[in-house]
C-alpha cells in the first residue's frame, strides 16, 4: 500500500498588499506635497484688512498670513522634510519622522485657525503706522485664506497619518544602495601579449605573473 506524504505548500502573500502599499505612498507623497505648497502659498496672502485714523482721514491696512504667525509656513517646511526622510529611515526612525510629519500639518492647522481672528498683527501695524502707540486697527474684516491655510495643513496630518500606518511596507532610499556584504566577483587576468612590452609591465603592477607561471 502507498503512503502520499502531504506537502504544505507555501504561504503567498496577499496579492492586495503591494498595491495597497504603492497607492499609500503615492497618496503620501502627493497629499504631503499639496498640502505643504498649498500653506506656503495660504500664508503669503493677505489675512486681515483695516484702516488706521491718520491727520484727519483712513489709511487702509492688510497684513498677510506671515504678518499674524510664522507658525504654518515653518511648520510646513518641517513637514516637507519629515515627507523625504520618511523613506530615508527604517524600523523605529521611520515611525518617529512619521510622527512628526503628522504633528506638522495638525500644529500648521491649529495655528492656521488660531490666526483667522487675529488682530494684534494689524493694530501693530497701526500704531508703526500712525506713531501712535494707543491706535487700534478699525473695520477689522478677515479673508478665508486662514482656512485655506489650514485646510493645506490637513494635508500633511493625513499624509503623516498614512506613513503611519503604512509606512512599515515602503521602500527605502537608502537600501538600493546598501551593500549586501557578499564578495565582488574577481575579473578574470587580462591577457597578455608577450610581444608588448607595455602589456607585461601593466600586468605586473597589478601584481600577476605575465609568463603565465604560478
């Protein structure tokens, strides 16, 4: 009587797995770069109008988003940095950058909306304006370029959210270049003709016998 002997066959992988970690970098990448040009550009742009009382008349004034907090447009540089060195580390590095990548876009986004009703950056600007220290800023209006800031800032949050729960399956920059320790291949002798002087010195500094001996 024959015995079959049962052989497992190996495991695969799931098949969704890369996909889902392609599409996850590709969104990371893309959201993390939006969202850091969208509030570079948000907060070069004017978040807050008045007038100043000045010799009996109105001076208009703006101020942009720098103007009220350099917080956003910091944090986003930061947040860019934190987007390339995610797949410059591994293991713990990675989750650390991660992190901070998240905690970019939500500081940029606090801030963002922290701005939209400020009003001290304006009533500096009065009193610069008018060399008056008392002045305040009067018909304080403010744009939506602080949501919009703020919404740029989200951007990076969710892309710092995927590295984090992704992250853990993305190449490496670093490792296309790593060595794997094993031995170069050793390039076989030149060959050697006996009736070129050139090529028997050229053989003998790098160190082989150009008689072909041992």
């Amino acid at each position: 009587m024959e015995y079959v002997s049962a052989v497992p066959h190996p495991r695969t992988a799931p098949r969704s797995a890369a996909p889902a970690g392609r599409r996850s970098v590709a969104a990371a990448l893309l959201l993390g770069a939006l969202g850091a040009t969208v509030v570079l550009l948000a907060s070069g742009r004017t978040w807050a109008r008045g007038t100043a009382a000045i010799g009996g008349g109105t001076l208009p004034l703006t101020a942009d988003g720098r103007a009220v907090t350099g917080v956003p447009a910091a944090l986003a540089i930061v947040g860019l940095a934190a987007l390339v060195a995610v797949f410059a580390v591994r293991g713990a590095g990675r989750v650390l950058v991660a992190g901070l990548l998240a905690l970019s876009g939500a500081g940029a986004a606090v801030a963002a909306v922290l701005g939209a009703s400020d009003r001290a950056a304006l009533d500096d600007q009065a009193a610069r304006t008018t060399a008056d220290t008392a002045a305040t800023v009067a018909g304080l209006t403010h744009t939506a370029w602080p949501y919009v800031t703020a919404a740029g800032a989200a951007l990076i949050l969710v892309a710092g959210l995927l590295a984090l729960r992704y992250g853990k399956s993305w190449p490496a920059m670093s490792g296309r270049y790593e060595r794997d320790g094993s031995p170069r291949p050793r390039k076989a002798p030149a060959a050697v003709d006996p009736d070129r002087p050139e090529d028997l010195w050229k053989a003998l500094d790098r160190g082989e016998d150009p008689t072909g001996g041992n």
